[in-house]
C-alpha cells in the first residue's frame, strides 16, 4: 500500500513539473512577441510591411505641434496634460488629439480610437517626423 502511494505521489510530481514547463515556455513565447510589438520588431518580412504601406493611401492621423485651446486636454493614453509644442498625433477619422508616441504604440497593438473605438484599420501612419511646415492644433472641445 505505501509503495502503491508512493508511486501515485511521484507520478503527480512529475504531471506538476511537466505543466509547470508548459506554462513557463507559454508565457516566455507570449512575452517575447509582445517585446517585439513595444520594438517595432516584426515576425515577418521588412520588405513586405513597405509594401503594405505603398498600397495604403490614407493615413490615421496627421502629426502636429499642440497650441493650447481654451481648455486643458489631456492624452488619454498616458493621462498627462498636453502642452504647448508637444508633438501630437490627430485622427483623422474621428479627430481625437493625442501625444504621437503614445497613440503610435497604441496603434501598433490595437486599431482603433482610444476614445471613440472608431476603426482606424487599413490606414497607415503618416511618417513619425514632424514636417517643416510647422502645423499647429488647437482642438476644438467637444462631447
């Protein structure tokens, strides 16, 4: 009888060890494609991802320097306030303002307004420099 339970105890530890492996290299794959995402570094060619954008005419968003409007806004993304000079991206579907990091990195991982939810899918991202041309945004405050 002990040797019987024995022999249950030691399968168990095993069945424990082998899932606990499963869960580890689970949870490592999904971490190293998230780190991928965060660094631009994609599982397929680069080649490929220019072609997309060739063939894509419209942009999400156009980038521009924030002038501060009437009211203070902030970018719901990394809920600070937005200040004068900021580099800024506007939607261009929906207008919605945001600091151009943050909804770049957004819109890598998911596409659509952070606010609205209005689908931005199929649109590219204008080039992430601001132009010479020295556009201003002063939203205006809507609900």
């Amino acid at each position: 009888m002990a040797v019987r339970l024995d022999i249950i105890v030691l399968v168990l530890w095993g069945l424990n060890m082998v899932l606990m492996l499963i869960a580890t290299i689970i949870c490592w794959c999904r971490d190293s494609s998230s780190r991928d995402l965060e660094t631009g570094q994609a599982g397929h060619p680069v080649g490929a991802d220019r072609a997309m954008q060739v063939s894509r005419p419209s942009t999400v968003g156009v980038i521009v320097r924030y002038e501060n409007g009437e009211e203070s806004i902030s970018c719901v993304i990394c809920l600070e306030e937005l200040k004068v000079g900021d580099t800024c991206r506007l939607l261009v579907s929906c207008k919605h303002l945001y600091h151009q990091l943050c909804v770049d990195q957004w819109l890598s991982k998911d596409m659509h307004c952070p606010i609205c939810r209005g689908s931005v899918h199929g649109l590219e991202l204008s080039p992430t420099s601001f132009t010479d041309n020295n556009e201003t945004c002063s939203p205006q405050i809507s609900t």
